[in-house]
C-alpha cells in the first residue's frame, strides 16, 4: 500500500480547496508499507553484533551499474548460533547508490578461503574474482533499497558457526550518474547463542537471471512466469513439508506487480505473497500472517507483471536496473541443502518461439551451449563508455555433455551477471547471431529480428507471452555446496485449477466506504489529511 499525505493549519472545507492544498502545500510526501503482517523488532541489546562491511571501496565515474564482492570470515564462536535478524548500515552520501545487499555462506574452509579475507574485495563474477568465491551461494542475509531490515520469528533462526566458516557480502551499486564516491555500506547482523527450536533457511526461487527472459517494448502489461519443479522439491524437502514465515520479492524498474503461487496435486493453493503495486524504492520483506506449508511435489510459481509504455526498446533479464529479474527470497524451517530453485525457457523452444530455425556458422545445439555455459565473454562487463568490441561465440567440444557444461556453470545462474543492452556500445550475444533458416530471416542477426518484430500488434505479443509462459520449462535446483540436486530438465508448465480468492463481504463494505469518504485528523493547529487506498490482503 502507498499512502499519500499532506497538511495545512486549515480545516478543508469544500473540494476546490483541498485540491488546491494538495497541490500548494510544502509538506507533503508518500510512503509506501505493508499493512498486514506481523513485525518481529526484539530489543536488540540482547544479542550479539557482526559488523559486515565494505573497506573503503572505492565507486568510479565511468561505470554505471558494479557488483562488489568481499569476503568476510565469521565471528569467533566456538558453537553453534542463530543468526535472528539484521539491519543496513548505510551511508547519507552513498544510500542512493545502494540497490541491494546480500550475505552468502560459503562452501568452504580455512585452506580456500583464509587468504581473502584481507582482500578490500573484488567485481563480483569478473576476471578478478577467485574462483573460489563461486561457492559462496547460499543466501543468509537479503537485503533491498528501501528496507529497514528484518528480524525473524522468535521459534527460527539461522545457523552460524564461528569454526571456520565464510561469508561473501555482494552489494549492487546503481550509478546512473556515473559519481565517484567511497563506501562503507554493508549490514549489522543479530546473532545469539541461545538457540531456538528450529534453523531456518533462505532460497531463492524465480526466473534464472538470462538475457532469454524478454519484456516487449511498449506494454502496459506484460506477464512472465517460472517454475519451481515438483521433482526437486519431492527431492530436497522434508516429509512433513516446510514452513515458510516471510518472502523478499524483487524485481527492477518495469515490474508492477509480482505474486509467488503455490500449486499441489494439479490445484493452485492460496497465495503465499503478492504485491500487486510493486515500489522499486520499498523492498521489505513481507512477514507472513500465516505460515505456509510446502510438502514434497508442491510446485512454486514465481510471476512478475511489468509496463514498459515508455520503453522503446525490448527489455532484457540481467542485473542491471534497466534489466529486469523476477525473483523470491523465501525464508523457511527447518532448513535444508536447497540454495536455489530457478527455471529458464529451454534455448531451442525460445529460438522457435520466434521462428528461427538455424544460425550461421552455430548449430542450434552449439547455441544451447553458449547460453547455458555463459562463456566468459558474456560475464565481463566493460565501463559503459568502452568503445564497441565485437565478442567472439566460443567454441565447444562437442564431445563434452550439456550435463557436464552445467554442472560447472548453470548452478550459480542466478549469480552471473551476463550482459547489457543499457548501451549501445555493450557486447550482446544476441547481436553476434546471424540467422540462417528461414530465408526470409536471412542477413538479419537475433536482436535486429526482435527489434523489428510489430510488438504494438497485441495478438502476436499475447501468443508469444502465452508460449513462454504456458509451454516448456528448464529447471536447476541447486544446493548450498554449489552442485545441482537434480540434473536439469525440462518440464511443461502445470495444468492446474487457479485458486479462487473467498469472498469478503467485510473487506468490500469498507473498501466502498473509504472511497466515498475522507480521513482527516483536526487539531488546533493542524490538520493532516491521509489520502489511502484500502488494500484486501488474504
């Protein structure tokens, strides 16, 4: 919910007037919240503080979007605790930059690790990384722009144990205004070693982070989907289910509205959470009413829905904000070896989706494999003025099993940034296609054929959202060691039963009475009018 509000030190007495106050008066403002949910916010006295910070990083003016990486090693304890909330430490000069945080545990000890914590850090994903870093997957700590933090439900808390164990912090800089600035960002962590009934644990589930996920230029709305699969979660969680207590979602500058659905045995259950006015600039956590149960072969639907009226061009998956993601960060107990639960459109059904048959010089296979292995030169991003390179398709030994490829490299998706369409002058995999078959396509490369693709014709953009969104689907699900549970597979998406919201004769009465009514606040000097719209959150 968004609420709008301003004052005046008179009272309104007729509508010309407080149309003239909401336009003239100098204090007056928005906020956005969430109205339903309960709010854990212990006295923090109590427990103990990690400090997780970035070490004067320094932020140039000639990029516009960085990932900063930074190894950390965990407190000095010598027993198991529990993690049970945190906070931002953030900056006045550099908060605006600051787009997300997250905090991962990494998969290895003292022998592989030690050696960086001295390290003030590195571009995440990029040629400077160590490859070690790459186990560092499993989420503890999610944070986005806008939040205030989180602390969890006094029966859960995630584990941490000071006995050779790693962390990675990766903060996302926005830099649209390309300034050069020093930061110290990063997030206070909770901790205690009293220890609750039960260890929790955060995945991640959504849309695999790839330049296949596509938004149309020029819609007002645009739906995407993607699956959690029955087979990994019948795999991964425990009998009895898990119980989920809160869900991040987030997406980028296009998303409106996002939902994470929840379907078993072929019929949707009740939503676990939803926005359907999505602020960019207020990512919190929403904190669960009610827990919800996900047993083994329960399938999760993560859907984003976006506008792109004032966009020109398509919009593609990536990492920056000009991209587009579409994700959940669902936190849950008891905790199991699940880190991520991610799906992409298989790369041949995308490509036949648009009616491309065969590249030049790149059979279809061959392609698969560019787009799974996302081969290096599609993960290092050059300063967004850097002069046009042509990049080089890798080449591959065909002898080598789309398995082994992904074993390797589809497992962190989510974390590899791949490229940007934000310039120009940015290497895209989709420019350096040329199309063979059909003939009629013929000269043209990928990108120039999506970009002359008539998107304003409603019924050729509403089928080609209905075949991604309703036909096949490649899935990963991955584990905290950085190994898939499952070897990918493709799936149709579920034929299910949508669920039907209750009818609520009480929600519809008070929802017609504040749109025919104002809520003023009087006193001597002051009169503050609160403009809302009443919300039914199930």
């Amino acid at each position: 919910m968004r609420m709008f509000w301003t004052t005046s030190d008179r009272d309104p007495i007729d509508r010309q007037y407080t149309d003239a106050l909401k336009l003239g008066s100098s204090w007056k403002g928005s906020q956005s919240f969430h109205p339903r949910g309960p709010k854990f916010r212990p006295n923090t006295d109590y427990y103990k503080k990690w400090d997780v910070t970035m070490d004067n990083m320094h932020l140039k003016d000639n990029i516009d979007t960085l990932y900063w990486c930074k190894i950390f090693r965990a407190p000095k304890i010598n027993m198991k605790n529990h993690i049970v909330g945190f906070v931002p430490l953030l900056h006045a000069d550099t908060q605006s930059l600051i787009h997300h945080m997250i905090l991962y545990e990494c998969d290895g000890g003292p022998d592989s690790m030690e050696k960086y914590v001295t390290l003030k850090g590195a571009q995440c994903y990029g040629n400077a990384m160590p490859e070690d870093w790459n186990k560092c997957v499993s989420p503890v700590v999610t944070w986005a722009m806008g939040s205030d933090g989180q602390f969890l439900p006094d029966h859960i808390g995630v584990p941490i144990d000071g006995r050779d164990k790693y962390y990675m912090l990766e903060v996302h800089y926005d830099n649209p205004t390309f300034r050069k600035v020093m930061d110290n960002s990063g997030v206070r962590v909770f901790y205690t070693g009293h220890l609750r009934a039960n260890d929790a644990g955060i995945m991640a589930v959504g849309m695999a982070v790839s330049p296949m996920h596509i938004v149309p230029p020029r819609q007002s709305t645009y739906r995407t989907v993607s699956l959690c699969d029955k087979d990994c979660t019948n795999v991964i969680f425990p009998e009895r289910g898990i119980k989920i207590t809160s869900v991040l979602l987030h997406a980028h500058l296009a998303s409106r509205q996002l939902k994470l659905r929840h379907v078993r045995h072929d019929q949707e259950m009740a939503t676990i959470a939803q926005d359907g006015r999505y602020d960019y600039n207020y990512q919190q956590a929403r904190e669960l009413v009610k827990e919800v149960t996900v047993y083994p072969g329960d399938e999760l639907i993560t859907e984003c829905v976006y506008n792109t009226e004032d966009r020109p061009q398509l919009t593609h998956g990536g990492y920056s904000t000009k991209q587009e993601m579409c994700l959940a960060f669902v936190t849950y107990y008891p905790r199991t070896p699940l880190a991520s639960c991610f799906s992409m459109t298989p790369v041949p059904f995308f490509f036949e989706t648009f009616g491309v048959q065969q590249f030049l010089d790149y059979n279809m296979e061959g392609v698969e494999k560019i787009f799974l292995k996302l081969a290096d030169s599609t993960t290092k991003k050059p300063p967004v003025h850097a002069p046009a390179t042509h990049v080089a398709l890798p080449a591959f030994d065909d002898a080598k099993t789309l398995d082994e490829l992904n074993q390797a490299h589809i497992s962190y998706l989510m974390k590899q940034p791949s490229f940007t369409i934000e310039d120009d002058n940015e290497p895209n995999l989709f420019k350096d296609l040329e199309i063979m078959e059909p003939v009629e396509f013929q000269n043209k490369t990928f990108q120039q054929h999506l970009d002359n693709l008539p998107w304003e014709d409603g019924l050729l953009t509403r089928n080609i959202e209905n075949r991604l969104n309703n036909g096949k689907h490649m899935t990963f699900c991955r584990l905290h060691n950085d190994t898939l549970a499952l070897m990918m597979n493709t799936y149709a998406f579920p034929n299910f039963t949508a669920y039907r919201e209750p009818f609520n004769d009480a929600c519809v009465a008070l929802s017609n009475k504040f749109q025919n009514t104002a809520l003023t606040v009087q006193s001597s000097y002051l009169l503050i009018l609160l403009s809302t719209a009443l919300i039914c959150i199930h």
